[in-house]
C-alpha cells in the first residue's frame, strides 16, 4: 500500500492548486456535489494542503478560479496517476468513488468513451505498485 508521504514528492506538490481547482471544476459540472465527491474533496483538500480559506473560496467560486488544463497527452497522464494514486491510498472503493475518477479523467482530456477503460486499468496499474513511468507507458499502450 502506498504510504501518504509516498504522494508527495516535489513535482506533485507543485500541481496541487491545479489539481483542486481542476477536480472542484469537474466535480461541479453537474451543478451539485454529492456527498462522496463532497468527502472526496475534503481529504483531497487536507492531502494537498489547502487551506480552508483557499477550500471555502475555491467551492464559492469555481468558475472564476484560474485552471491550466493539461496541455499535453504526458501531463494528462502525470494527473491521471496522481489522481489514481489518491484514490488508491485512500482505500476509497465502489461506483461512486469510479464514477468520479471516471469524470475526473474527462475532464483531464481523456475522451468519454474511453474513460471506463482507462479508470479501470489506472486502478489496476496503482494496485500493481507501477511508478509513473511505467504507468504512463500501460495507459500509452491500452488500445495497441
């Protein structure tokens, strides 16, 4: 099992006002939070060290707070791993928590159709301890 101190390196701290902004975007496209995605953002938050002030005015609004999508394909992957990798050592199982990595992944770019694969072999390659590299060649290779 990944350790949390195991997720934060120097490259993943760097990311991490990107990435909340992302997923907060992404978790409201709905135009609601659940009360999984709720929780989910409330650990993520604490991992990623947002302070609450930052929490509360990024919830309020989202829309107005700056998002660097991924530019390219290598850091769609580099986020996808990160993400996966949270959900992983958080033991966070079940539809919810996938269905939410799932339009996670959209919203870094990954085609609909596509999501459910992708998801599914992310989980799988975390589990399997793989470092990014590794990952981002599985994922590169899913559909050869």
């Amino acid at each position: 099992m990944i350790s949390i101190s195991d997720l934060f390196d120097s490259g993943f701290q760097k990311r991490n006002q990107d990435h909340f902004a992302a997923i907060v975007k992404v978790a409201m496209s709905d135009g609601i939070i659940t009360e999984e995605e709720k929780a989910f953002l409330d650990r993520l938050a604490r991992r990623l060290d947002i302070s609450e002030n930052d929490y509360k005015e990024i919830l309020k609004d989202y829309n107005s707070h700056p998002i660097n999508p991924p530019s390219s394909y290598e850091k769609r992957l580099e986020r996808l791993f990160d993400l996966s990798r949270m959900v992983y050592a958080d033991n966070i199982k079940g539809d919810e928590q996938v269905v939410l990595l799932q339009k996670l992944s959209i919203g870094l770019g990954f085609s609909t159709e596509n999501a459910k694969y992708i998801v599914d072999k992310a989980l799988s390659l975390v589990d399997q301890g793989v470092d990014s590299e590794e990952f981002a060649e599985e994922i590169k290779n899913m559909n050869r």
